[in-house]
C-alpha cells in the first residue's frame, strides 16, 4: 500500500509498505479520507518530540473496516466508520471517571503509531465508530475536530455569554458555531486571515481582524471584556490577547499548541480571577455528538474542505504551512 511518510522538518514522502494485519481487538480500516490537522503541521515544520520519524502521521481519519483481528467485532466489516484516536489503558483513574483523554499512558494515532495518511491503517475495534449515511467521507474527516471544539465549549460556554474564539482555523470555527449552538450571546471571532474571518461571519461570529481584536471586542462589550476566551491557536500572542479581552471573573479554554512554552501575563490573570483551562482532545459524548450534528448538517463544511490525493500530500503541507487560501484539505488514497 501507500504511505505519505514524514522524515523530517518538512520532508513527507510517498511510500511503498506492506498492508497491515490487524492484531488481538484490532481492526483494519480502508481509509477513504485523513484530515490534516494543525497539530500535523507542527510536526512538518520543524523538529517534534510528539512525532519522531520516519512516521506516518494523520488522526482525523473516515474510511471502512475491510477485516477484523482475534477477539475485535467481525461485524464491524463492511461499516463505515471514524476513527477516535485517542487510545487511553481504560486501568487508571482519570479513564475510569471518565476522562480517557487525560490517560496519562494515552497513545494518540499519527504520533504514538502509525495513522492514517495511507491506504489502510489498523487501530483498537473500541475505536471506531459508524458514520449515518448520506455523511461524506470528507466531512466525516473531520468529526475529531468538531468533538475537541464541543468538548472545551461545553465546559465555558453558559446561556448568554459573550464569547471570543481566537484563531479561525478549522477548530476556531467548529468552536465558533458550537458556542453559537450553546446558547452565547455573541461570539468575536479573531484571525489574521480575511477568508477565514469570512468563515466565521457564515456561521454567526462576529469577525474581529487580529490586530485590532482587543480594541473592539472591549468596546464591544463596554470595556467588561467577554466571559469566555477559546484560544485556538497557542502563541504568546494570543494567550496575551485572551487575558486582556476576558472580562474580571472570565474563563480561558486553551486549545491551540502553536508554541511550546511562552511568556503570560501572571499578573492579569490573577488580578483577574480568571480561570484557565487547558482543553486536551475529546470524550465519547463528544465525539458522537459532533458526528450527529455533522450528519444533520450543522455546520455546513463543505466550502473549508480542498479534497487533494495522498499522493500530493507533501505539497499540502508545504502549501499550508507557506500560508495560502486553503482552510482544511483532506487527503484522500
């Protein structure tokens, strides 16, 4: 089969390897569409303790279970499905109070093991699920996406609140349209970007260009600040944004990882009283949630969405990376 391999700070590689077999409580899936995620792009552009090559990278992954391994689901051939990559040991106390995703022996697919840029990859049978007809495979991509946007804005997000999401990338808008569905009163949405700010106004927000963000959400909300930030991006910039436009008594959700480490304004959130939060991948409910919004059409992705061959996967990568018009591109065997 085919494999886009990573080799190193932005070298990716069209491969030859043999198709995988899947093993005790393992299933095969024929991967019709893999999602680049921004977490992906990390790991391209420059050297990353999470992603160590030679690999093949890629979570956000639809396709079909084409064989089942001993003690997996021989019913699960035939179903189409997406992946939840996230493996957790189900053993210790934060899986068993029900939170598999802060597991501190999780593996993550396209990291700990192979993913899904590639024909066919193999993951645990507990983690897959079906996908309701009439879903694409190129939306169902991107259910893993919707599930971490709904996972941090459920936990911030009340009835009424003034919301900002910075960052308008695939998971800044799902974050956008999530908070619009828990009931915020307004949600700013902040990119450097036109066409992503364009996204957003689409799906309800309140677009706010980058450099002036702080200056308008303020005078949007009378100097208060909003209740909720959702960072989405991860850079000193953004976490410095989030503490001057959260309001005293406001809650931050970090999402984004664009950058390791990075200065904070200790003072401006202890003054503050804000609570911060870090929001890492989703749970169960999440993710079957964004799966039936996703089947209902809500939101409507399609126009995020650059379908490209596997086969050209070096070039997306290159090409998000180097900055261009594209929002999401799914990869496609």
């Amino acid at each position: 089969m085919k494999t886009l391999t990573y080799l190193g700070p932005r070298r990716m590689e069209l491969q030859d390897a043999p198709l995988p077999e899947p093993g005790d409580g393992e299933v095969r899936v024929r991967v019709a569409a893999a999602a680049i995620c921004g977490s992906d792009l990390h790991g391209f552009r420059e050297a990353s303790p999470r992603r160590i090559p030679p690999l093949v990278m890629g979570h956000e992954v639809a396709g079909t279970v084409d064989a089942a391994g001993p003690e997996a689901d021989a019913g699960l051939v035939g179903s189409r499905v997406v992946v939840m990559p996230v493996v957790s040991c189900g053993r210790c106390d934060r899986c068993r109070e029900g939170a598999p995703n802060l597991c501190p022996d999780r593996a993550l697919m396209g990291a700990s093991f192979p993913g899904g840029f590639a024909e066919a990859c193999v993951v645990p049978s507990a983690q897959v699920r079906h996908l309701p007809e009439g879903l694409s495979d190129a939306v169902a991509s991107l259910v893993e996406p919707f599930a971490n946007a709904i996972h941090a804005v459920d936990r911030a997000v009340r009835q009424g609140d003034d919301v900002l999401v910075v960052g308008a990338g695939c998971i800044g808008l799902f974050a956008t349209r999530a908070a619009i569905l828990a009931g915020a009163a307004r949600v700013f949405v902040s990119d450097t970007l036109p066409h992503r700010l364009a996204l957003a106004e689409r799906l309800d927000g309140r677009p706010v260009p980058a450099g002036s963000a702080e200056e308008e959400v303020l005078a949007e909300t009378k100097g208060d600040g909003v209740d909720v930030v959702v960072d989405a991006v991860g850079l000193p910039a953004t976490w410095a944004l989030g503490v001057k436009a959260a309001r005293f008594g406001g809650r931050m959700e970090a999402i984004g990882l664009g950058a390791v480490l990075g200065p904070l304004d200790y003072h401006g959130v202890v003054t503050k009283g804000l609570t911060v939060t870090g929001s890492y991948a989703c749970v169960e409910g999440d993710f079957d949630r964004a799966i039936a919004l996703l089947g209902s059409g809500e939101p409507d992705v399609h126009e995020w969405i650059t379908s490209m061959p596997l086969a050209a996967g070096a070039e997306a990568f290159a090409a998000l990376v180097d900055g261009t018009e594209l929002t999401k591109v799914v990869l496609v065997p």
